[in-house]
C-alpha cells in the first residue's frame, strides 16, 4: 500500500510505503543514489544488525535517548559525512524512533543546504507521529526542539515488524498521540481504541494496521493543510500545552506520554468546565487514558503555580493569555472564527486541575 503526500504549499510530494522489505528497499535506492548511510541509535544496531550488512551502506550509530538531539551529535554527523565525500547527490537513511528522525532529518535539511532523506521509523510514536509532518530539531540548554527546520522526505518507510521488539513502555508512548488523534479528529478511532486489548501488539494484525493507518492519513491531512503550523495542525497539540508544562516541571525526567496523558484529561476537564464537552465523553477520555497506563503522574506532587507560568511560554499564547485546542466532543477540535485555539482564563485552568486531581485522591 501507498500513500502520496502532497504538499501545495511547497509544490512538492513524497510517497509513504507500507510494509516493504529493508533490502529491497535498499537495492532500490542504490541504483538512485552514489552514496547512502544509515543513521540509526545503537539499541536499533544491536537487534537489526543483520539488515545493516550491506558493505556499500555507511552506518553512523548514535546514542540512544533525548540527549542525543544535540548540536554535538550534529556536528559529528555531519564530519562523518564531510569525511565520507558525501554530497548533493547522496542519500541519508533514519532508521529509528523520533530522536533517529529528528537529528537525521535536521542534518538532511542542512547539510550542503539539503540532501534527500528516507525515514524508516522503528517506534509506535514515529510510526504514527513524528517521521511524518516535517518536522526536525534539536534540543538545548532553553528547552526542546526549539531549533530546527521544516523538511520533507522523499519517502516514509512502515514497516510494523520493527515494533515487535519495542519495550511495552514504548508502546504505551505511542498510545497516548493514538487517542489523542480519536479525540481530535476521528471518533471511530477512538471507540476502536477503547475496544482493544490494553497489550496493542496482542490485538490482531487487521486492527493494528487500521489503527496506524487511520493516525497517519489524520496526521498527512492536517499537515497537508497547514504545513507550518499558522493554524490547523495546532490540533495536534491538544494535551500538550499541560503536558509540556508538566515535562519542563518534572525537568523532562518523566515520560512525554505520561505527561500529555493527564494534560489530555486536564484539557478535557476545562472543555468540560467552559460546556463542550459533555461528562460522559470526559469520563471516556478518562477511562481511555486509565486503561493504558496513561495518568501515572495522577497522584505525583506538583506546584500548580508554577505549571501555569510554563503554560505562558506556549507558543500558541497570542497574548499574556493561555491558548488551549479544546475538544467539542469526542473527534472534534472546536474551530471559532476560523481558528482552532481558545484562551482559557487562569481561575478555570486551576480549576480543572484542581478538579481532576481530586477525582483520583484517596483511590
Ligand atoms: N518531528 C515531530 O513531528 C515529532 C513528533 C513527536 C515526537 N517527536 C520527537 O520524537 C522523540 C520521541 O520519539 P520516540 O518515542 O520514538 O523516542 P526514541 O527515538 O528515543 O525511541 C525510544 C526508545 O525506543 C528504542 N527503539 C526504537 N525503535 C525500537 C525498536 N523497534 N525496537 C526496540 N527499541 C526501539 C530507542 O532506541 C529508544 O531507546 C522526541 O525527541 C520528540 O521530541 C518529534
Ligand atoms: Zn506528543
């Protein structure tokens, strides 16, 4: 199967391929390409060594983990390339989670002021998430992902086999961006979501695939629309503007899907609290993230002031005020005079916070 991403805004598109095999898709590009390397981390290596055999292919293994979207481990990828004569004409693979796709695709665009780049996401989260979209960046010592580009692929390589070996911790950061696409966009998905096995891969092969292929058709459609985030794609960020407040609290030492799975719940409580959404979607939502290990930080301590002052970092922020993409209902973002975010006043944020932490005291 084959989806064609266009891209209007950029006269351009690229294909996304499910399902083939990693040598064949090699030998593919070899006949394209004079030079192609594989950027992959080193627990990727270790367990798909016998794909990476190919003596012609250059294979650069970074570290695995967060800390490696650095501009050191850029600027070693990139000596790496200068060393191995790479140029314009040459190809650079990522073969791994978001972290692999990130670095890989900020280099890409970069180097020699862009080479073409291949994703082949290995993880549930940029199967689904990130390796589409165009997305790439690095961290610093101001926060994450605040430098980078927009940079498409040429193509996008599924392959669900690589999830076989995904720890279960992984999978469940997968989960979360799952639901959070059921309640922005696709109520069947959702109530799919809600019917599965709480162990993703025992469910069958059918289901599985329908569900990755409903997320990234949601995901194409909305950065197709919007590339550049002036509006539309901020739907994406529903659960995020909590949960990249309780990441930069926790000093990002806690997961990203445990923090956007109580920012989901605090989010839906304060679309409850202004009446659109309705208690038994939010009870839904709140039975949804329950079932899927999703609120771990339920009962963890934190200073709520301080949450708040995070939250007015927010890019989406016009004013001083916080701007929130609020769920109507289950599988729709509520849209106001064309646009898709909403300022909440602080005493109903406290509120919903307050409310929600409440729900899970003494239990
Ligand atoms: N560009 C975007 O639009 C976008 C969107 C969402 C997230 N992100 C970024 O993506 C990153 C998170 O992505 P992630 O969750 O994939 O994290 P990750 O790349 O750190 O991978 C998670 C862990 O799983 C391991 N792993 C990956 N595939 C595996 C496999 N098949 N078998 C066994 N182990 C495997 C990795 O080695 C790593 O230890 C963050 O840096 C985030 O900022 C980017
Ligand atoms: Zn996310």
């Amino acid at each position: 199967m084959v989806t064609k991403v266009l891209h209007r805004q950029q006269k351009s598109s690229y294909q996304i391929k499910f399902s083939e095999n990693f040598n064949n898709f090699i030998r593919r590009n070899k006949k394209k390409y004079e030079k192609i390397a594989i950027l992959t981390d080193t627990n990727i290596y270790r367990l798909y060594n016998n794909i990476f055999k190919d003596n012609n292919i250059l294979i650069i293994k970074i570290k695995p983990g967060e800390k490696s979207k650095s501009r050191e481990t850029k600027t070693n990828i990139e000596k790496f390339l200068f060393k191995n004569k790479f140029n314009r004409k040459s190809l650079l693979v990522a073969v791994g989670g978001g972290v692999v796709g990130d670095i890989g695709g900020f280099v890409a665009s970069t180097f020699m002021r862009g080479i073409d780049l291949i994703h082949v996401p290995t993880s549930l989260v940029s199967i689904v998430d990130s390796s589409i979209g165009g997305k790439t960046g690095i961290n610093n010592e101001f926060g994450k992902n605040l430098i980078g580009t927009f940079y498409n692929p040429k193509e996008i390589i599924i392959n669900k086999k690589f999830l076989r070996t995904l720890p279960r911790k992984e999978i469940r950061q997968g989960l979360a961006e799952i639901i959070k696409y059921g309640i922005i966009d696709d109520k069947s998905l959702f109530t799919l979501v809600e019917r599965i096995d709480k162990d993703f891969l025992n469910n069958s092969t059918i289901i599985i695939n329908t569900i990755i292929a409903d997320c990234i058709k949601i995901k194409v459609t909305i950065v197709e629309e919007d590339f550049k985030e002036s509006n539309k794609r901020v739907v994406l960020n529903f659960g995020h503007t909590i949960g990249h407040a309780l990441e930069k609290h926790f000093l990002y030492k806690r997961l990203h899907g445990d923090c956007i799975g109580l920012g989901m719940l605090i989010e839906s409580k304060i679309s409850y609290l202004i009446e659109q959404l309705s208690e038994n979607e939010y009870l839904r939502i709140k039975n949804i993230l329950q079932k899927f290990d999703l609120l771990n930080l339920k009962s963890t301590k934190f200073d709520i002031k301080k949450l708040i002052n995070y939250m007015k970092l927010d890019k989406k922020n016009k004013s001083n005020k916080i701007a929130f993409a609020l769920p109507n209902k289950i599988g729709l973002i509520k849209q106001k005079d064309g646009l898709y975010v909403t300022e909440i006043p602080e005493k109903i944020i406290i509120s919903a916070i307050r409310e929600v932490l409440n729900e899970f005291k003494n239990k």
